[in-house]
C-alpha cells in the first residue's frame, strides 16, 4: 500500500524513466488514501520541458503542499527555494521528492543530506527497460549504483515503469517484470510498484496483473498532452 | 529491430553516428544540450571525434574543416546559436561542403526562451548567410522522423555537396518516444571523394575547397551552376510532404513539425463534427512542396505555425492565390491546443460542414 511507504519517498531513476510522471501519479493516489499533509518537491535540475512543476494546478488543486523553482517556471537554472526544508523537519508532512534523472539529478539531495533520516525515507528506483541505459540486469545494477554512490542513500524499492509510451502492450510491462525481478533477486530490492497508463494498455487484464510484482498502478498522463 | 524509448535529441545523436558521422563539433544550448552530451560521451566511444568549441562561429568553421576533408560531420544547436552560425554556413555553401546541422528552435527574437518554437523557419528557408542560395531543409514531426531526417541529411549532402539543415521545435527534442533506429532512409548516389575532398587528390592535381572568386565572371557563373544543376535537382528529387485525410477535404490546415500533430488531433476532433478537413504536412520545408496546393478542391488552407507566420508565406506562393490562405499561430514559446486550433478552423470555415 503506499500509504505504507515511509513518510519521505524520494522518487530517483535514470534520465527519462518517467519519475515524473510515477511522482505526480503517485502523490494524487497517496493524497486520496490518507488524512495527512502531503507537500511534493519537484528537485529537478536537469530538465528544461516536462518537469512537474508545469502542473503545479494540477497538483495544489487536490490540496497537495507544492514546492518547486522559485524562479520562473520555464526557467534554464532553477532555483530550488527554502521551502523545501519544511516537510523534512515537520513530520506531519508526508513528503514526496521529484529528482531530476540520473547521478546528476541526485546531486541536489547533498544540501539536505543532514535532514535526511534512511529510517523514515523511501529512495525508490524507477526503471523503464525501453531506455538504452536500463534495458538489461547489468544496467540497471549500475545505474542504481551511480544514484547511490551520489546520494549517500540505498535504494529501497524498483517501480517497473517500462513503456513504449503510447504503444505500450502488456506484454513489454511483463518483459520489464522479468528483467527487473532478476535485479531484485541479486540484491534483496523489492519491485514496489509496477505502473501501466489505462488509456494506452488496453490489453490489460486481471490475470496480467497477477503475475506483475509489486502493487499495480493504474497511471494516468499528466506531463503528455493527448497528441504527445 | 525492436523499438526504444528515446528522447529526440540523443535520438537525433543517435542517429548521426549510425550516419556514419564521426565528427560533431558545437556549443551548448538549451534545448538542444542532449545532442552534444551524448555525443560527448558516445562519439568518443564510436571511434569519433567531439569538440565543444569555444563558440558556435568556431563550431560551424570546425565543420567546414572537416567536411571540406570529406568527413561525414555534424553541428547543433538552437536559434541564437544558430544565427551565429549563418556566416559559416555560407562559406560551406559556396565551398559545397557536406554537412548536417540541426536546428532546434526556441522562442525569440534575441536570447528569448527556451521553450519551443517555429520562429525560425525563416532562419533556415532563407538563411542569414550572404549570396544567392538554398540550403535543403527538412523537418521532422517526431522523435522517429528525426532519426530518420538525420540519417537522411547525410545522404542529401553528400548527394549534392552542400550543407542540410534538420529543423525541429525544442519539443521534439525533449520529448521522449519509441523510435526504431536502424529503419534504412533511401541512400544516393554521390561523387567520389578523389574528384573533390581535400587530402584525396593526387600530388600532381591537389583538389582544393574555395570560397573566393575574384574574377566577377565566373562568380556569376558559379551561381548559375548552384542553381541550374543544384537547386534544380534538388527541387525535382527532394521535396516530401505528407498528407492525412485529404482525399474528400474541402479545407485543409498546413502545418510541420510538432503543430502538424497538434491540428491533426484537430482535425480528428472537426471531422467528428463533419467538417471536410485535413492536414497537409511539408516534410521538407526547401524545397517546399507545391503538388499539394494545387489541389482546386481546397477552399481554404489554414496554416498553422508556433510563430508569427512564417510558412505561410510559402504557402501563399504555391497556392497562388492569397486569398485562399488563412493563418493561426501561437509564438514565444506558447504551444497552441488542439482545441483553440480546431476553434479557430470553425471560424474560417464559418459552419461549413
């Protein structure tokens, strides 16, 4: 359940693996299932188009504490503000942290490394075997070596993200399933969450989800527009 | 083989190297940084050459070097990069020296944002460069046409010995999408590098680039020669231009790149309403295609662009008739919506269903 997550969830994965769009998901199915304050961060540095911030609305509107640049919204160098601080110290904050992708989007969490408690935090891993970087056991392994050699945190839980985007087929989340279950087997990292978009995977059934690891979650697209 | 999920600018990187380019030579710019950081990372590991170079001028001389050497090469960048760039572009046109450089745009005039943009559609059909000439332009609408237009770059320069520009909106290289890589482009003919590229002549008849033609005579001459056995062929073998639900159309939008997308969902959107319209989509934007505006069942073409309007005047050539030729854009880096297009098309069309 994710209300079972810890209280801080910091959402990591290589450059283009969808955080955001797992992120933003995840924060409006986390604001409906509990009664306390949730605050969301976008920290991400790298991008400059599809960053969580452009549905700042979007997101306050469910009553979500949003946190983002406090420069410009399209801005080149954006400003992570003061703000984000709070919800590590007020521990009636639930917390959910954006990072941009890769070991360079980690750098940002250094700054707060002294507020970062590993008993109450969650560094998920998102992956999507469609990108070059993460498409095989080896890759993977690495990729989440480098997200941890530079945030000084373990990575708790992998979220099977693995899409074609609009030409997503169950059967290339299930191929995500199989190599990713090879990487959780080597290092005892569950499979927290496996994600599909419902509009897009429409051959998803019940017996699919089954044998999917980890909590299924029924995304929706919030960074896509309906001709992206 | 099987697709993968890229974004368009290592796409675009991607497929320069499966070109067979092996030297890239450019300054960073948003949003077109993944271009140079991929490379920057996997030329190197191809066997290649990158430099990031002290400024886009140096850059764009760094690539007339190399293709003057008969190198497949290529540059990038975004639209004040590439303004600086114009007066090496020129030298390569003259000199007739192959080369690819990508382009993508971002909303101006100046510094401007770097949100994306169509403002620089003049840029490239027009140029900034000195001197009669054209340079082939071709614009992708998706990550998987970028691969495919790079790829395809190359073969035009090659073909015809002269720089080619790949023109794309910021969107097209943020955005990520499934793309097949190895998906062949149509390969040319071209010349053999021992009748022009510097270092495989022969000691006795060197075979030199030049840019200088003092004698007035034969710059003129030259110029002829760009136009009557270039341009020429190029116009006759090179246009491309898709059309979608255009075979019953009575109105037509006329958009590229990432608002062909946007007014095809539109379309889709008026059709439901029974509105006769489609979308004619320039796949090359010099040569512009012609055969599609002449179509006399059009009532109207309703360009759209994310700028001020600069197609459109393309358009209104072919047609040749400016009355028949309506325009919509959005600029600044404002991506217009389907709806507010499809709202707009109502209006010209004025409930003609």
């Amino acid at each position: 359940m994710i209300t079972d997550d810890k209280r801080v969830r910091i959402i990591t994965g290589h450059y283009g693996s969808g955080k955001t769009e797992f992120a933003v998901n995840y924060a409006t199915i986390l604001v409906r299932l509990s009664d306390r304050k949730l605050a969301f961060a976008d920290m991400d540095i790298v991008n400059v188009y599809f960053r969580s911030r452009e549905v700042r609305k979007e997101i306050m509107a469910l009553g979500i504490r949003m946190i983002d640049s406090s420069a410009n919204t399209s801005a080149d160098l954006p400003a992570v503000p003061a703000e984000a601080f709070a919800p590590f110290e007020d521990k009636n904050y639930d917390y959910i942290i954006d990072l941009g992708g890769n070991d360079i989007g980690t750098n940002v969490l250094g700054r707060y490394k002294k507020f970062i408690n590993s008993e109450e935090t969650d560094f998920f891993m998102v992956v999507n075997v469609f990108r070059p970087d993460t498409m095989n056991v080896e890759k993977i392994l690495k990729v989440k070596e480098q997200l941890e050699n530079t945030s000084g945190l373990k990575v708790t839980g992998f979220v099977n993200n693995s899409n074609l985007v609009r030409e997503t087929k169950s059967e290339n989340i299930l191929l995500g399933d199989e190599i990713i279950s090879e990487a959780s087997r080597i290092t005892g990292i569950p499979i927290k969450y496996t994600t599909y978009v419902e509009e897009v995977v429409l051959d998803m059934t019940s017996e699919i989800k089954a044998k999917l690891s980890g909590e299924v979650i029924a995304m929706k697209y919030f960074m896509r527009e309906p001709w992206m | 083989m099987a697709k993968i999920i890229m974004k368009g600018n290592e796409a675009v990187a991607k497929a320069a190297i499966i070109a067979g380019c092996r030297y890239f030579f450019g300054y960073p710019i948003t949003p077109q940084n993944e271009v140079p950081e991929y490379l920057s990372r996997e030329l190197f590991a191809a066997g290649g050459t990158f430099v990031q170079a002290e400024s886009e001028v140096a850059a764009i001389n760094m690539v007339y070097g190399a293709g003057s050497a008969g190198a497949r090469v290529m540059t990038s960048s975004s639209s004040p990069g590439i303004a600086l760039k114009q007066e090496g572009i020129g030298y390569c046109v003259a000199g007739e020296v192959p080369c690819v450089i990508v382009s993508m745009m971002r909303g101006g005039p100046g510094l401007g944002t770097i949100q994306p943009s169509q403002g620089d559609y003049n840029q490239a059909t027009r140029g900034g460069a000195n001197g009669d000439y054209h340079i082939p332009v071709l614009a992708p609408g998706s990550v998987q046409e970028a691969v495919d237009d790079v790829k395809e770059a190359f073969e035009i320069a090659d073909c015809y010995r002269t720089p080619v520009i790949v023109v794309a909106d910021g969107l097209i290289g943020q955005m990520m999408e499934p793309v097949e890589l190895e998906k062949p482009v149509k390969t040319r003919n071209t010349a053999p590098k021992s009748t022009w590229a510097i270092g495989y002549g022969t000691r006795e008849k060197p075979n030199t680039i030049e840019n200088l033609v003092i004698d007035a005579p034969a710059c003129e001459q030259k110029n002829i020669r760009f136009f009557k056995e270039k341009y020429a062929v190029i116009e006759q073998n090179e246009v491309k231009y898709e059309e979608y639900m255009m075979d019953d159309s009575e109105y037509a939008f006329v958009a590229y790149g990432t608002t062909s997308r946007i007014v095809r969902n539109a379309v889709n959107e008026l059709r439901e309403k029974g509105y006769k319209i489609g979308l004619i989509k320039p796949r090359t934007l010099w040569p512009f295609p012609q055969v599609p505006f002449q179509n006399k069942k059009i009532k109207k073409f309703l360009v759209a662009e994310m700028s001020m309007g600069q197609m459109v005047y393309d358009v209104q050539l072919a047609v040749g008739d400016k009355e028949k030729v309506t325009f919509y854009g959005r600029c600044g880096g404002i991506i217009p919506t389907p709806e507010e297009c499809a709202e707009y098309a109502e209006k010209v069309m004025g409930g003609g269903q």
